[in-house]
C-alpha cells in the first residue's frame, strides 16, 4: 500500500489521532487493531483493511467517506 494514496490516509490518520490527543497504544486499544498494525497504518506501509479501517474511524469519530476521501 506505499503510495501517494496510503500515504495521505496515514497523514489522516495520524493527525485525527493526534488531535484528539490519543496515542497510538490507546487508539490500538479503543479500536481492537493491534499496535504494530496501527504504526504501519501511520507510516503508509502494509495494507489497511476495510474492516481495520472503519474501527479506526469509529473510535476518531470521522465517517469513513472523509477519512478516505470516498463518496459513499
């Protein structure tokens, strides 16, 4: 998943992340995605699941369109 397209989702991510004042320990627990998964995630390495990826959203309180950026 290392493009410009992972990526822009990390920068999201972690910015969402960041201000809500989560770490990523916390984000990994509150979601049930585990830590290292989380760190890849941040970093645009690796592959995001749909279903790890809506976990992450729920507990940042974004819709998933805008996190992604698709209009669902």
């Amino acid at each position: 998943m290392e493009n410009d397209e992972a990526l822009k989702l990390a920068y999201k991510i972690k910015f969402e992340r960041n201000k809500r004042n989560i770490s990523q320990e916390e984000l990994a627990d509150l979601s049930g995605v585990s830590i290292s998964t989380i760190k890849n995630i941040e970093r645009g390495i690796g592959n995001i699941t749909v279903k790890n990826l809506c976990k992450i959203a729920k507990i940042l309180e974004l819709d998933l369109g805008i996190l992604t950026n698709f209009k669902l």
